[in-house]
C-alpha cells in the first residue's frame, strides 16, 4: 500500500475510529485501527465487537491499493504532531512507513487479515432524517441518560417511531427525562412497535461524526442492532436491553400552573450567578415567581448566599419551587441562548415541565425542601 492523505481531515476520522477501538481485549487485533486504501478512497474502520464504525475519505492519492492494521496512540500521535499538510503512507515489508518533509516514522505492523468485517449499509427497511436534526436530537437528549442506576434501560436513548412519521428520542435517569420529535420519512417497513435503546455511547460518536447540515443519514437495524449511514461511514451498535419505563406518563398534562416564557440564555446567567455559591452537596435552587418579577435564590453553609432578580412576563399568583441546579444547567447547555423557553410550574410537590418551539420537552423532578 502507498497513498498520500490530507493529515487534517484524515486526523479527524482517525479520531473517531479511534474512540471506538478498546485499550483492552481478549482479541488483540481490535486494539488497532484498519486502514485500507480502495479505488480512490481510504476506509478507517474501528471495532470492539459491540460498536463498530467504517469511515470512507477521497481527500488521498493512492498510488498503491492495500490495506494496513496500526496502533492507535502511535498512529494518532504521527497524525497530531507532524506538522505537514500531507503526509505519505507505505508499506513496506511489515512495516508502515509515514514520512512528512521533514520527518519519518516506522510502525510495526499487523496481520489485516484478521481485523474482523465491518459490514456496509444494506436495510431495505430505514428511516431517512435530516444530519443536522438528528445531532440536535442527541444533543438534547443524551445528557440526561442515567450513568448510575442498576436499571440497565435508563443507559441509553430511545428512539420510539411515532405513527405520524415522527421520531421521537427520548433519555431519563428517573428524576428527569429529556425527548425531542424529528420528521422523518420511512422506506420499506419499519416496526414501530419495536423498542430500539441506543447506548449513549454510540450516540455521541454519532453525533461527532454528523455533518451540521440538511444531508440525509439513514437509520436501520433489527432486535439487537442499530446501523446507521451518514455521507462519511457508517456505524454498528447494539442495542441495551431492557424495557423502557412509559416515558409518556411523565409529561404533565393540561394542568392549573404557571406558564411563562423566558429567554434560555438569560436563564442560563442567572444560573451561572447562582452556581458561585453552590457545591456538589447543595445542589438546589430556590425559585419564586411572582407578578413582573422572578427571584433565583441558592445558599450553602460556609460558602454564600445569592440573590438574582430577572424579569419576567407573568403577572399571577406567586409559585415557588426547588429544582436541581446541575440538570437545569445542562439542559440550558443544550440550547441556544436565543431560543424561547416555556416554562410549566405548579410548585413545590409536582415536576416542572419546559420545552421549545421545535418540539423538545424536559421534565425535571423538583427538589425537597425542609420546612422551616
């Protein structure tokens, strides 16, 4: 093999390959990255046997056609410190060969034969949506996956098919759940009644790897696996196993609370405000809505108190609550600042429930506080 490679863009891929690849395993071949240059293009595939992924880059010039299997770290510290534009690649013996314009390295090499397959894209059944709509969709959603509990669902994101052609994503830890809806258009027959529980994961590789802009990706699978093509590769991944509590139950109906609009980013900073006096122990925040006026309370013994008033469009009865600062803030994270956030609050005992005009949805299970 003998190609020359674009180190910037090739860098990228390698990364995400690299993500993939496991420090660790009984199989000592799947601690590497396959490169193989075909045609005019090269393909960097990466796998641990339950998450795979198979990038493909025309940004080379391939002399020579072949296929090389190299260490992560050493192979990812080349493309990092060289400074060069373009690097050349070659076999020679069993040896990689990498020379910049002023530097050369020599890798040992692997036998490629035994890197398993990573199949291609080829459902007949699929849904099709929109790179940018369903990066948002992880986005705002993965952040909320629980990362503690023994209740192996809660790991992952559903992606529930709705019966109006929508997508729905959906995440919770059971104390707040997070979902977003995208418009997606189905080929074949796809199984809305299929649960399909993507590890979080394999989600943010997803979302790394997505362009942020209108090209279509291509969502397929069974049971137990979820395949997924974009314009640059595609991706394998088991799914979680489990059932999924009924996310549904958990947004408040129609109800007698407060409704308000409030701009995300003007949120975020009086959250900002409030976290100074907080810590990992204390983490609620007292909020009081009353007529013009919203006041942001948070303390904590032998660090502070804060107080920050913001103004608010309601004129209502006053309603207080505590909720979480850390969930508030990383949903907020999640959103840009311009975006319009409508707020649902009853009070103190019932969950607050906020969304947007592009149909995401958080509910947020509100703190106790001890009576004075």
């Amino acid at each position: 093999m003998k190609m020359s490679i674009n180190r910037e863009s090739f860098s990228h891929l390698f990364s995400l390959a690299a993500v993939v690849a496991p420090q660790r395993s009984p199989k000592n071949i799947i601690q590497n990255v396959l490169i193989e240059a075909i045609g005019n293009e090269a393909i960097i595939s990466a796998t641990d046997m339950e998450l795979s992924i198979r990038l493909t880059t025309t940004d080379v010039t391939i002399e020579k056609p072949g296929a090389i299997v190299v260490p992560v770290q050493r192979f990812a510290g080349v493309l990092k410190e060289v400074v060069d534009d373009h690097i050349q690649i070659e076999v020679v013996n069993t040896i990689a060969v990498i020379t910049g314009a002023s530097s050369r390295f020599e890798l040992p090499l692997k036998e490629p034969d035994e890197f398993p397959t990573i199949g291609s894209f080829d459902d007949r059944n699929y849904l099709e949506i929109p790179s940018r709509v369903f990066k948002e969709m992880i986005k705002r959603t993965a952040f909320a996956a629980d990362t503690e509990s023994t209740r192996y669902a809660l790991s992952g994101i559903l992606l529930e098919l709705q019966s109006n052609e929508l997508l729905t994503a959906v995440a919770t830890d059971g104390r707040r759940l997070a979902k977003m809806d995208g418009i997606v258009k189905v080929t074949g027959e796809v199984n809305s009644q299929q649960t399909t529980i993507v590890p979080t994961r394999t989600m943010h590789l997803i979302e790394r790897m997505l362009p942020e802009d209108e090209t279509p990706i291509y969502l397929g699978g069974d049971n137990n696996q979820l395949r997924l093509k974009s314009p640059n590769g595609v991706i394998h991944s088991r799914l979680v196993e489990g059932r999924y509590p009924r996310w549904k139950d958990a947004i408040p109906k129609e109800r007698a609370s407060l409704k308000l609009t409030i701009l995300a980013g003007t949120l975020h900073a009086a959250l900002r405000q409030a976290a100074i006096v907080s810590d990992d122990e204390t983490r609620g925040v007292d909020f009081r809505f009353s007529s013009g006026t919203l006041v942001v309370n948070s303390q904590t013994a032998e660090v502070g108190h804060a107080r920050i008033e913001v103004p608010i469009n309601y004129d209502g009865e006053v309603v207080e609550t505590a909720l979480d600062l850390r969930y508030l803030t990383e949903m907020l994270r999640a959103l840009r600042p311009d975006e319009l956030l409508d707020m649902d609050i009853e009070g103190p005992q019932t969950a607050a429930y906020m969304k947007t005009a592009d149909s995401f949805g958080y509910v947020l299970m509100p703190l106790t506080r001890k009576s004075h």
